[in-house]
C-alpha cells in the first residue's frame, strides 16, 4: 500500500508531470493526444480487474463484472481510435516541405 | 512474484508518461501510443497472476468473469474504434472515456459493497473504520466524479452522434442541478457514517442524474471543452481509485492526464474565449430570442461556375473549412481543388479556427487524412492579418468561427470569441448546406454582407463543381 504523505507525493509529482507534458505540444496534436491522454487513463482496467478478481459476494461480482467490461472499454477503444489518428500523421510528417 | 508485478506497474508508468511526451511532437506521436500501449499491456498481464487475486477465496471463477468482460468490452470497443469515421471521433473519445469514468465509479462501489458487508457482520463499526478514513473519502469523490463523467459523458457521445437535440430539460435547471449538487454531496457524506447500502445507492443515482443535467444544456458548440473535462476528472477519478486499491500506476496515469486534461481543458476554453464555468452556465444557443435575427438583409446565391472563375483569376484564397466539410466528406474534392488553383498560379491557404471540428486540431487530422501538405495550414493568429490581401475567401461547412457578431455585437452569444476574419477579403464564397443557423443556434451577419456570395448545397457536391468550373476555364 501507499500510504497517506508518500501518495501525496505521487500526487504533486503527476500533476506536474502532466501540466508540463501537454504545456509543450502544438495545436494539431491536441486531439490525438487528448485520445492519448483517454487511453491512459483506461489503467483503470487493472484496478477493475482488482475489484471483480477479490470479489466475493454475487453484488461484488456483477459490479466487478461491469467495471471491467467499462475498463476495457477504455483501454482498448481508446487505443485504436489514438493509433489510427496518428497513423494519418505519418505520411504528412515525411514532407515537411509539401509536395503541393 | 509480488516485486515482478510491482515492477511492472513500475514500468507501465513510465511507458505511460514517456509515451505521453512523445504524443506531443508530430514526429514520434506514432512511438508514443505504442509505447503507451505496451505498458498497458503489460500491466494488464501481470494483474492475472497477482497475489491477491490468484488467492482470493472464488479466484477460479473471478478470473473468468474477468476475462470474459474483457472480451465484451474490449472486443466492442475494438470494433467500433476500427470503424467509426474520422469526423465521429470526437464522440467516440467521449463514450471511451465515459465508461472510463463508469469503472473509476464501479471500483468504489465495490469497495463501499465489502466495507458495508463487513459493517454489517459487524467486523468494523463503520466505512471509514472497514477501509480507513483516507481510503473512504477518496473512494467516494473518486465514486463522485467517476459517475459524473460517466453519464455527463454519455449524453457528451448522444449529443455529438445526433441522437439528443434537446438542450432544455427543466425550467431554472441551473438551480436544479445546483439543489441536485447539494443532495450529491450530502448523500456522498451520509456514506461515511452508513450501516447499509441505501444512501449508497441513492448517491450513484443522484450523481447519475447530475451528470445527466450538467450535460444537457451546454450547447454544441461548447462540446469539446465538455469532453476535455470529462477526460480530465476520469483521470482524476481513477487517481483516486489508485490511492483505494494502492496501486501506483493507477495513481500516477490517473492524475498526469487529470492535470493534463485540465491544461487542455483551459486551453480550448481560452481559444474561444469562454471560461469553463460559463460553458456550464451560459449554454450558447439555447436561449438566444429574437434579438439576433431579423436584422439582416437577403442572402445572395452565386453558382458554382462563376464562383470558379473567381476564384481561378484571384491572386489569393483562402479556404476556411468547418466541420460541415467534413461531414460532407468535402475534404479530399477541396484538396484537388487547392491542387486545379495551384497549378493556375493562385496562392491557395487554409485557414483553421483553434476550435474548428469538434475538438482543437481535429480539423488537423481530417485535412492531413486527405494529403493537404501542413505548410498550406495556417493558424488564426498567423492568417488573419493576411485577409485583407486575399481576393476570395471560401468558407465550407464553417460558421460560427467566421461571425462577425463576435468582434462588434456585445448582445451575441459568441461575443468575444476570436474569430478569423474572413469578411475582411475582397470577396466571401460560402458553400453551405441550407440557410438554417450555425451549429451553436446563432445567426451570421457575415452571411449578409455585399461582399458574400453563398453557394448552396452539400460540400462534396458543390466542391465537385467547382473542379468542374475550374477545369474547363
């Protein structure tokens, strides 16, 4: 566990983390890395994955049931749409130039 | 065993902010979510063989439920990521992230169902004495926000894909949600002090419906500041979770995309001049009477092949493309259009509003998605002094972000909102659809000025024949 100041920490380091990292990026990134950003969260997968695997009444488990189904959701939809936007960047990125 | 699996949640975190970082630049944006993506499945993998799960008392079971929810709602999720369209995925990042939200909320109610059990079994005297106080009170605002973004972000998606239109559901609804807000809180502090599982219950629908009602009048127009937010307070919610569960990697991803989001969130705000209270409060659109319309004069048809030649003799245009564009799938006949102007020696440059799509620089993906070279893409700043150098300026599917009431009329909405200055070139070409208000409700004068011709009909349609026009000169 982590427990109460150390936490506190991890808190303050991450929004710093966070407000620095997005503070640098250009207007046309916005999108994809809001998309980015959604799939990071989908994390939330592993802690659903917590709630139903400790599970122990049937209630426990059909909520578990739902937060995972939700968390994977996240994560996975938030991967594929983030990857295939940026996957249209790529060719525009190899001509800086244009070729017109 | 327990220090590989910590390790690995280790690992996902930097993968996670490393791959974060390198989202923010065009060239490595492609490694990041690969990176990104790795950790999250190495996360996801070792969490089969933790401890506490392999362990537990119905683990056999557990571990199936687990992996046939992830096959429903990853195979979903799948799915439909592979196939909505470009211009749909400002909705989808808002039902992605929803249910995002949805699981931050359904971790604490599970966590609230054990503590309650125990309370009642009389093992611990209350929540906050089954999970520890720190515990309880970050579990309940995670539960709290998770819910909200969860449901706010459902009707964000209903909105979005056209499935709601209306933006008035009660009459006073500010006071309501206000009231509503108020019995939230109160219900989420009566479960620190609750013996069973009513208050509990009645905090998850009330914090369902506030969600509801928030949502629900803010107008279109305002969505992607909605959907930034949301994004934001998920990762809160999920931080929060973290710290329930002591899981670090949820606790750092949870609260570097909280603060991210709320920075974009700001950002997007700034660009349109609105604070994001007032995107809550004001509701664009849905109140406007009948002080904006009527003034105006006649709007004044052009057809495709004069708007052609006018715009094959220009020395400069500049098109202004909107959403409407895209939804037209205008996109790729506008670029070989570009391509016709080019080759007869007009300087050709688009002209993209910070707010233009649906989210910021989502008008960026949809113009590279149809191979139009990044140094024809000029931003508002850079573009607008360049108007009054420009012979034709062609708005298609734009509206709101060309509105003229914004800079000279305080009685508008959209008062304040910086906006691109196409009325100030020679001549103003709009291709639209019908003569209906823009996306937000709002009239535009712009419409109705001596210097605009509208061609109307469907973007594709329309740009089509203006290749033919250009063609054939």
């Amino acid at each position: 566990m982590i427990e109460g100041l150390a936490a506190l920490y991890i808190f303050m380091l991450a929004g710093f983390t966070g407000f620095e990292i997005i503070s640098r990026v250009p207007v046309i990134l916005h999108t994809p890395l809001m998309s980015g950003s959604n799939f990071v969260h989908g994390i939330v997968l592993v802690g659903a994955m917590f709630a139903l695997g400790i599970a122990e009444t049937p209630a426990e488990q059909v909520v578990g049931f739902i937060a995972v189904l939700l968390g994977a959701g996240n994560a996975v939809g938030g991967y594929v749409v983030t990857e295939r936007m940026l996957e249209m960047f790529k060719p525009s990125d190899k001509k800086p130039g244009g070729e017109g | 065993m327990e220090l590989l699996i910590q390790a690995s949640y280790f690992a996902a975190a930097v993968l996670f902010i490393l791959g974060l970082k390198q989202m923010s630049s065009p060239v490595t944006a492609r490694r990041g979510i690969v990176w990104a993506g790795a950790g999250m499945l190495l996360a996801t993998l070792v969490t089969f063989v933790a401890p506490e799960i392999t362990g537990s008392s119905h683990a056999n079971i557990n571990l199936i439920l687990i992996i046939i929810a992830i096959a429903i709602g990853g195979g979903y999720a799948w799915w439909s990521g592979k196939k909505v369209a470009m211009t749909d995925m400002p909705q989808m990042i808002a039902m992605y992230n929803g249910m995002g939200g949805g699981a931050a909320a359904t971790i604490a109610a599970v966590e609230l169902l054990k503590a309650t059990d125990e309370v009642e079994r009389g093992l611990a005297s209350s929540i906050p004495d089954a999970l520890g106080a720190d515990v309880a009170i970050l579990g309940i605002l995670g539960a709290i926000i998770g819910t909200i973004s969860f449901s706010g972000s459902i009707i964000a998606w209903a909105k979005l894909d056209g499935r709601l239109h209306r933006s008035k559901l009660l009459p006073a609804q500010h006071l309501v949600n206000a009231a509503l807000a108020l019995a939230t809180v109160g219900f989420a502090i009566s479960i620190y002090f609750a013996t069973d599982l009513t208050p509990i219950i009645v905090f998850y629908l009330l914090a369902l419906v506030l969600g509801i009602f928030i949502t629900v009048p803010v107008g279109g127009a305002d969505m992607p500041v909605i959907i930034s937010l949301f994004n934001a307070l998920t990762g809160l919610a999920v931080g929060f979770e973290g710290y329930v569960l002591g899981n670090a990697a949820m606790i750092i991803a949870g609260i570097v995309v909280g603060s991210a989001g709320s920075l974009l969130t700001h950002l997007m705000a700034v660009a349109m001049n609105r604070s994001v209270a007032n995107v809550f409060f004001a509701g664009v659109g849905t109140d406007t009477g009948a002080a904006a319309t009527g003034e105006q004069g006649e709007m004044k048809e052009i057809q495709a092949q004069d708007a052609g030649i006018m715009m094959s003799f220009a020395s400069q245009v500049v098109i202004i493309p909107g959403y409407g564009m895209a939804v037209a799938q205008a996109q790729h006949k506008i670029w070989e259009l570009t391509q016709l102007l080019i080759d007869r020696g007009v300087s050709v440059k688009f002209a993209i509003h910070p707010v233009a799509g649906r989210m910021p620089g989502h008008m960026n993906v949809l113009l590279a998605e149809a191979g139009v070279p990044y140094d024809l893409i000029y931003d508002m700043e850079d573009i607008n002094a360049d108007f009054k150098n420009t012979t034709v300026s062609l708005v298609i599917g734009a509206n709101d972000v060309v509105n003229p009431s914004a800079k000279n009329d305080s009685s508008s909405p959209l008062y304040g909102m910086p906006i691109l200055d196409a009325m100030n070139s020679d001549n103003v070409i709009v291709i639209k659809r019908g003569r209906g208000a823009g996306f937000s409700g709002v009239e535009n004068p712009l419409f109705f000025a001596d210097n605009t011709r509208m061609l109307f009909g469907d973007g594709q349609k329309a740009a089509n024949e203006l290749i033919q026009a250009v063609k054939e000169l």
